[in-house]
C-alpha cells in the first residue's frame, strides 16, 4: 500500500542481539491512533510489561513521528519518546523538536522502537536503508555538544539525539537534547539511553514525503501562512523569541532583585545576549535561540537553547550575580544532560534547608554558600555522581525526600517530578492544574489552554478558543461553570480538553506552543491531516483518537500502580509563598477566589468526572474503556 | 535600453534553517516535500552562520524568496 504523510514503516532496533529489522504499519491502527503521540502510545502498551525497571534492558525507547512532520506544514516537527522513565516510575511520552523527526521521516520511519541494551557504547545511525549501530567508545564521555558537533561534521545536515555524561552516569532525570538544542526527555530519557549504552541517535533522510491531496494541501498551506505572517505580533514573536511569553524580569522585581530583573529584560536579551535566531523545520515562528556571552570570563561562549527562558529562570538564584552566569550555568548543565528546571527547583530548595538547619555540613560533606560555586560544585557532584550526597541526588527527588520528613513535606514535587508552574505566583490555569493530573508527572506542556500566562483576557475570548480547540458545545457550559461562580472558568474540566487538543497536536507533529498552537483548530488541523494522509476521518474521530490515547496512557500507568493517591496538590501550595516583601496566595485564574483544599479537591473531582473516570481512583471506568475500544489492553 | 534579469538576493544572517524554501521547491520540480532534491541547498543550517547556495538546476522562478519568511531570500530585477 502507498503511504502518504506516513511512511508507514517502524525500525525496531533490538541492542542485545544487535538485530535490525523494519516493520509495516496496518492502516486501521492508524486510524485509532494517530501519529507521533497515539501511536506511540499503542506500541507502548503492547511493548511494555507492568513493573519493568527503568533502567534494565527490559524497558524500551519508543520514537514516534506524527503524519505531519517532513511536510511544510507550519509548525510541524516534533519527535516523541514514550518510555518508563526513572524519576517518576511513570510511562509517559516526551516531547521534542529541531531536525530529528523531520530527517527520520525524510529517512522513512515514522518510529523507532530501541529495546535491549548494547554490550559496548553505540550509536544509532539512520541514513535512509542505511541502518548501524555505529561503535561510540570515541563519543562516550563526551558532552552533548562535542557528541553533536562530531555527528554533525561526519554526517552533515542531520538530525541528533545525544546524551551527555549524565545519561552515561544513570542520574536519573538527566535528559536528552535534539540537535543540541531542544529538551527530550524531562524525568529521565538520558538515562535509559545511558543504561542500554546508547549515547545517541543520528537521523537523515533524502527520501522526500509525498502528499495525498497536493493541489487541497498546497492551497490549505498558502492560507495559513499568509494567516500566520499577517499576524500582527509575529516580528515581535521573531525578534524576543520566548522572552515573550514568561515575564521573568517581573518575577524578580517581585523578589526585590531590581539590578537581576535589568538583565531579563528585553533590552538586555537583544543587545548582550542574542546572537542569532533559529528555527525547526517548517516553523514560520522561530523562536530557537543561539546565544553569545560578549564579555566578562565567560566572553565568547556560545549556547544553543530551545528557550531563552530556561537561562534566564536561573536567574532567580539568589547564588547567581547575573546573566553571563545564569547562561555558563546553563550551558554546563545542557552539556551534561542535566535537567535546568530541577537544577533550579534543586538549589534553591536545598538552599532553604541549609539555612534552617534541616540540612547540615554532615549531611551534604561541604559547606552550602548562596554563591555560582556552590551551584557548580552541586551540579558537578550530580552528573558525575560523586560522593554519598551526589549520588542522593542524582537518584531524584523520591530519594531526596527519605533525607528526613521536613524536606518530604515540604519540597515542590508531583509524582517525583519538580513543580514547573508555580501557581502561587502565576494563579491556577490549566498549565499549573495539569502537572497534578498528568501520568508523567509535573511536567511543561501538556495543559496547554487559554489560560497561558498573559493569554485568554474575556471570557467570551475564552469560549473562542474553547471552540478552537474542539471542545464540544455543552462540555463548554460545563467549563464555564466552575465551583465558585467568581472563579469564571473551570480549570478541572477545562484541563481535560486541553489534554485532548495537547495530544491532536502532538499526535499530528505540530507545536503546542501558545505562538503556533493560536494558528490551528481541530477543523483546520484534520483538513491537513486528510489532505496530507488520504485518510476520510472526522474532527471528532481525530478527537475520539486522542482521548484513546491519553486513557490508553493512563491504563498503563494504572497497571503500574498510580491512582487518585498520585494526583496530588503539593502541601506547600496551600500555605502562602514568600517572593521578597509579597506573601502569594494559591489563587484562582482571574485571582479573585483563594483555593482551599475542598476547592482543589472538588476541582480534581470535576477533572475525573469530564474524563468519565473513577472519583474515587482516579482511573478509567470500565465503560469508558469499553467505549474507546481499549478493553484488549487491560 | 539595459536588459535585466533576475536574481535571488541571499542575507545569510536572517536564515532560521527552517527549510521552508527547500520544501516549496522540491514541491514544484520534484511533486514531494524533500530538501535533498531542492535546487536551492542550505548547509550548515544551525551553525552561526548558514551557507545558502544554488544548483544549477535552479531556473530562478522565485518560489523560494516568495516563501521565506525571515527576509533571508529577496527575489530581485537586476540590470545586466
């Protein structure tokens, strides 16, 4: 059968036996599951069994690449992993973007499966047939940015997936980055590929995608483009990238650091930071930046990052005195595959538990200071694993918490994960609500909805979005009748829908990002996939196929033991968060209702209840399976 | 009276590696989505600085400076 969109071709690579084989997709399987993200998860289900150690050769690397991608269609190139991954003890799919999957799908592969683990470092090689698992004794040691530089000088123009000394070292939330740029794997990606002795994973392909409907597609692609360079914020999204989205400089004005706050500023970013834009493939939204430091001791230093964010959070350390560090800082940890977003969470915390005495010289075998050593030592101690204390860390905040009870009860973790969105300070959106429900873990994408920072304004704003979206008509009356009548929206059953859309675009390839995400709808984005694939299906199939998905995902986990107990609101958002002279409440979206434990409890209810699962455990009902047609994966 | 004729103005520094022109142009001359046939090549697409350049192939039609979308191509009416 001819393909189109899909290659309809899975390259399973099984490391023990160093056996390579090619698999055909049926096409009623990609009709249930769509793509990158449901595939993936269909795979996963019949892959996996319950109680598989994370790190032992039985787990296995599911890559997944959606119908979309290797086309021109705007936005679309993500790659996704499904994996059991060793933070969290959770299955969960992972997301990433920059060349890979668009050279996998060039190469004729819409997954990978990498089961098994290599007696002697490898890497993967993918170049169109030509599959190897290539020696990597050479790489192994190296950093992730050495490892893709030497990949990309001996096979130019492709697409990488490398660990760093972290991953090799087995820590367990140490990631990956695609093209040494974009984060793949938050919770611990890095180190299963570090435990089957696969330091990377090379894709390029020549092979082209051809199109079911050229003449539909083509015209769909020409008014969506002049759609996206007629909007009028798109130079301002090009020129500030996601400096845009997330106002850190405000955040630290909160925290009384005026001077810090000059250098997250806009102002600060174009002139001393910003050295070039870049973008992944198809992306009419570039907002991938390479970064130069200008002067100083870090003069000359370059950093490729997928958000300029991620540097600048580090900012919020009291240890850091400015951005040239907060970007040395970073640089090392993405050299390691480390994960910046816990390194931050990590110091800081541990930095309050020092200063009150729950921590001491003894425990942690030198001593704490609120200075850019200390964070270097600490995260040189991690990603080599180095002592009793590093390796403590290096095994996840699970392993953090058995330090003693303070630290238990009072760290910002969901599932074993570090809280990313934090709601005290951004009040409680989908975003902020989503990290409590999703199988992963406290996690950045997933909730995606109206409710991004500085997004959504009216709520008849809202409801067009929530039509974007595919929220069905009378689930939007629901959405918009909350607990409390001031809260305005219902961020439980809202989380739901967003889940849903988050999973169509991943599922299709696209990018969930608020810059992108604000150009399709579920109308659009299955007019694309039609005229792309060939395919007769309905926006609400493309729908229905989500929600499969995500309760496939979550059957899955249910096998692994997580249920309503899991989904829990960290203590610490209940009492209020000192950020300088401000004592910040857990509060609603629109910030006029404080959110009690009842209120989040109810919200949680309400959550279960749109996904027409269990209150009680928090897992699918037997009906719902049934319904979706998951009965055969119990 | 001077003839012209046209020429594609190339301003590296605004590339993105997007591939976006390599998509358009395979697209026309080789009816599928694939940058390796395109007749306008981008190395090095996310070092500092890109190299854009032409095959020969390329008969000049402008699709891809149409298309780009970050200033990096500029179709242009030169004198000869």
């Amino acid at each position: 059968m001819n393909f189109y969109g899909y290659t309809g071709k899975i390259l399973n690579v099984d490391l023990t036996k160093d056996k390579i084989y090619i698999e055909d997709e049926k096409v009623e399987d990609l009709k249930q599951f769509i793509g990158g993200m449901g595939m993936n998860c269909k795979l996963g289900a019949e892959l996996l069994k319950p109680n598989t150690n994370p790190l032992s050769p039985e787990n296995v690397i599911v890559l997944g690449v959606g119908p979309l991608v290797g086309t021109i269609t705007p936005g679309a190139s993500r790659t996704v992993g499904l994996s059991k991954f060793p933070v969290t003890g959770a299955i969960a799919n992972s997301c990433g973007s920059m060349s890979f999957g668009f050279n996998l799908k060039q190469a004729g592969y819409d997954h990978v499966i990498i089961s098994g683990k290599s007696e002697k470092p490898v890497y993967l090689l993918i170049l169109d047939d030509y599959i190897e698992l290539a020696n990597a004794s050479k790489l192994w040691g190296q950093d992730i940015v050495e490892t893709t530089n030497n990949l990309w000088k001996r096979y130019e123009r492709c697409g990488v997936i490398s660990i760093g000394q972290a991953g090799e070292n087995l820590v367990f939330g140490a990631l990956t980055l695609i093209d040494k740029t974009a984060t793949f794997g938050r919770g611990g990606l890095g180190a299963i590929m570090g435990s089957k002795n696969l330091k990377a994973i090379v894709a390029k392909g020549t092979k082209g995608i051809s199109i079911a409907n050229p003449k539909e597609f083509k015209q769909l692609y020409k008014k969506q483009i002049e759609r996206v360079r007629n909007y009028p914020q798109r130079d301002s999204w090009i020129e500030l990238g996601m400096l845009r989205s997330l106002p850190i400089n405000l955040m630290l004005i909160a925290k009384g650091q005026k001077k810090k706050a000059k250098q997250a500023s806009e102002k600060y970013y174009l002139k001393e930071l910003k050295k070039r834009r870049i973008a992944c493939p198809s992306c009419p939204m570039a907002d991938k930046d390479i970064l130069e430091i200008k002067e100083g001791e870090f003069n000359g230093l370059i950093n490729y990052t997928s958000s300029i964010i991620n540097p600048l959070m580090m900012l919020t350390l009291d240890s850091l005195e400015n951005a040239n560090q907060a970007v040395k800082i970073f640089d090392i940890i993405g050299r390691y595959g480390l994960d910046s977003l816990t390194i931050t969470s990590l110091f800081e915390f541990l930095g309050n538990m020092y200063d009150k005495g729950t921590l001491t010289k003894e425990d942690i075998g030198f001593e704490w200071k609120q200075d850019y050593n200390t964070l270097r030592h600490l995260i040189e101690i991690i990603a080599n694993r180095e002592g009793r204390f590093g390796n403590i860390l290096a095994d996840g905040w699970k392993k953090i918490a058995e330090l003693n009870d303070t630290i238990a009860n009072e760290m910002l973790t969901i599932k074993g994960l570090d809280v990313v969105f934090e709601p005290r300070f951004l009040r409680l959106g989908t975003m902020e609500f989503e990290q409590v429900v999703n199988p992963k873990g406290a996690h950045v994408a997933s909730g995606g909805s109206p409710t991004y920072v500085g997004a959504g304004g009216t709520l008849e704003k809202f409801r067009n979005h929530f039509e974007r979206m595919g929220i069905p008509n009378l689930a939007i009356d629901r959405v918009f009748t909350p607990p409390i009548k001031e809260m305005g929206i219902h961020v439980g059953r809202l989380t739901r829908y967003s889940e849903d859309w988050y999973t169509v675009l991943t599922s299709l390839g696209l990018c969930a990002r608020a810059q992108i995400n604000r150009f399709w709808g579920l109308e659009l984005a299955t007019e694309f996939f039609s005229a792309v694939t060939g395919f007769e299906l309905s926006s609400d199939d493309l729908r229905k196929a989500a929600e499969r998905s995500w309760n496939l995902l979550k059957i899955m986990n249910t096998k692994e033991g997580f249920s309503r107990k899991n989904d829990a609101f960290p203590k610490e958002w209940f009492k209020p968060l000192k950020l300088g002279v401000n004592n910040l409440e857990f509060k609603d979206f629109f910030g006029g209702t404080i959110i009690t434990i009842d209120i989040a409890n109810q919200l949680l209810d309400d959550y279960y209840d749109e996904r027409g699962w269990s209150k009680q455990n928090g897992v699918p009902t037997q009906e719902k399976i049934k319904d979706l047609g998951l009965d055969k994966f119990l | 009276m001077a003839k012209s004729k046209k020429k594609i103005m190339i301003h590296e520094e605004k590339c993105t590696g997007c591939r976006i022109c390599q998509l358009m142009c395979s697209s026309i001359y080789k009816q599928r989505y694939s940058p390796a046939e395109a007749f306008i090549q981008i190395n090095d697409a996310y070092e500092i600085t890109p190299k854009i350049s032409f095959l020969d192939d390329c008969i000049l039609c402008g699709q891809c400076a149409k298309y780009c979308l970050y200033g990096a191509l500029e179709l242009k009416e030169v004198e000869e």
